[in-house]
C-alpha cells in the first residue's frame, strides 16, 4: 500500500475536526532532523516519513528502545510503526518528568529500514471503536453508559456499571485483566454505589476528571498512572476528601489494549498488523 494513502485513510477514519492536541514537538528538538513537518505543526499524524510504501503495521504504546528494537529484529522493511505516544515514558527515571525522547541510533536503523512512525495520542483516546478507555472498559467487562472527560477537544473517558460487588473485586478483576498487580487508592467506602464507575486510561489521576465523577457522584475511578507527585497531588486529595477510590493499572497496561486491537482496523485494510508488547512501569502506580 502507497504510504501516502495509508496516512490519509488514517487521518479521515480517525481525526475529527474538534480535536487538537498536546505540544510534543517542542520537547523534542534533540530528534528535530527525524521529525516531519507534519508532526512539527500538528503534533499528530505522521511523525516520521520514512517509507514510500506500506507492506505491514507495528502498533505500540510507547517507542521504547524494547520496542524499536523488537522491530529491527524482524529485519522489516517497507513497515510502519504506529504509536500511541511520540515520546517514550519511564517514571523510575523522574516521577515529576517521565517522558523521554527516542533513541537516535535506533531511529537511524528504522530510517534504513524504511518503517516510518505514525502517532495518534488524542484521536485513539477519542472515545471510538479502538479508544483506550473503551477498549479497558471492554476488558474489564464493564457496560458503557456514557462519555465524559473532555480533553483537547475529544471525550477521553467511560462511564459504565460493573457486576464487581465491591472495590475489592474490581481491583482482582484488573489485576488479571493486565496480568500482573495494580493498585487501589481505597478512599472511599468498598461499596460501588449503584455498580457505576468510571475509566479514564493513561494519566486519568486528574482533577478535572475528579471535579466530573464528584458532579456525577460516581465514587470510583479506573486509570493508569496514580503515583502520588506534582501532577496528581490536588487530585488524590480531592479523591479523599469525596471518598473517591482510585485504581492503578500503570500508563502502559491501562493503554495497551487500544494498541492491541487496533491492529484489527489495519488487518481489515489488508496490512497485518502486530502489536509490539512493552514492559509496564510499576512506578507509575
């Protein structure tokens, strides 16, 4: 498939016209001469224009050196890598500034290789057929009601109701669902009120997503990131104060699974598609 045309059809099947997205580009100056110009005034779409045709797709969560190198072990060519983050993330480094740029050496090689990086960090949130809160919530065995959470101009979180009897449930059942141990921040009371929860995957441990479940009187929140530091303290005591449990499956794990079935969506375009599995953080938690 022409390269081009694959990045189209991306575009028109993913983006809507409300969304913008969060500034990557302008902390990424030491990978300046790998990035496009698309990406440089979008921060969205095609990051790195490296092949002129398309035979086979990667999806990953993060462009870790784990990842990039799995990739040039298959020894691909003509191959895109398509990410959820441009930016690669690792909270035991710095918990206040986890995300770090690409190893160039590695980008070098994929440059050679010509397999080019494609993002969507906004348009998968965006609540659709792959975004990463539906996609947990699906894993979780959680039934959609709603959308909330409001972010760069697309709807990033669930609100569903879950068949756990309690928190404690809840936190087993996501325990299993990522395979390995997440973490619950028991606020409130083990009770679920009226089964209804919240996902918001990723950095969901916000208070602009706090301020929605108190206005909706949801006590209980599923995300990925709840490490106690500058980003998240006002919301860990807002989460207290209304007795709002929150459960942490780290940013990756919360996240993995748009990534893993969006390879679907490239299958159907008659592209086989492989999702790349990365190691979580359990900093993050």
């Amino acid at each position: 498939m022409k390269a081009t045309d694959l990045y189209n059809q991306l575009e028109r099947d993913f983006v809507a016209p409300t969304l913008s997205e969060y500034s990557w580009s302008d902390y990424m100056a030491e990978i300046e001469e790998y990035i496009c110009d698309n990406f440089k005034q979008r921060n969205m779409g095609l990051l790195c224009d490296f092949a002129n045709e398309v035979n086979s797709v990667y999806t990953a969560v993060f462009p870790s050196d784990n990842v990039l190198t799995k990739i040039l072990n298959d020894n691909v060519k003509d191959s895109m890598l398509f990410l959820h983050h441009p930016s690669v993330w690792d909270t035991s480094k710095d918990p206040d500034n986890a995300f770090y740029q690409m190893n160039t050496d590695l980008l070098e090689a994929l440059k050679e290789r010509r397999v080019s990086l494609f993002n969507f960090h906004v348009p998968l949130d965006n609540f659709g057929v792959y975004a990463t809160s539906k996609t947990l919530a699906r894993r979780l065995g959680i039934s959609i009601e709603s959308t909330f959470a409001e972010y760069y101009g697309a709807l990033c979180g669930v609100i569903g109701t879950t068949d756990c009897k309690n928190v404690q449930e809840l936190s087993e059942r996501y325990t299993q669902a990522v395979g390995h141990e997440t973490k619950l921040y028991q606020y409130g009371e083990n009770s679920i009120s009226a089964g209804k929860v919240a996902i918001a995957a990723g950095g969901g441990t916000d208070t602009f997503v706090l301020n929605e479940l108190i206005e909706k009187g949801i006590d209980t929140l599923i995300t990925g990131v709840t490490l106690d530091n500058k980003y998240t303290r006002f919301a860990h005591e807002m989460a207290k104060e209304n007795a709002i449990n929150i459960l942490g499956g780290t940013h990756y794990s919360s996240e993995k699974f748009a990534c893993m079935e969006v390879c679907e969506y490239f299958d159907g375009l008659g592209l086989p598609a492989t999702f790349v599995e990365d190691a979580p953080c359990f900093e993050d938690l």
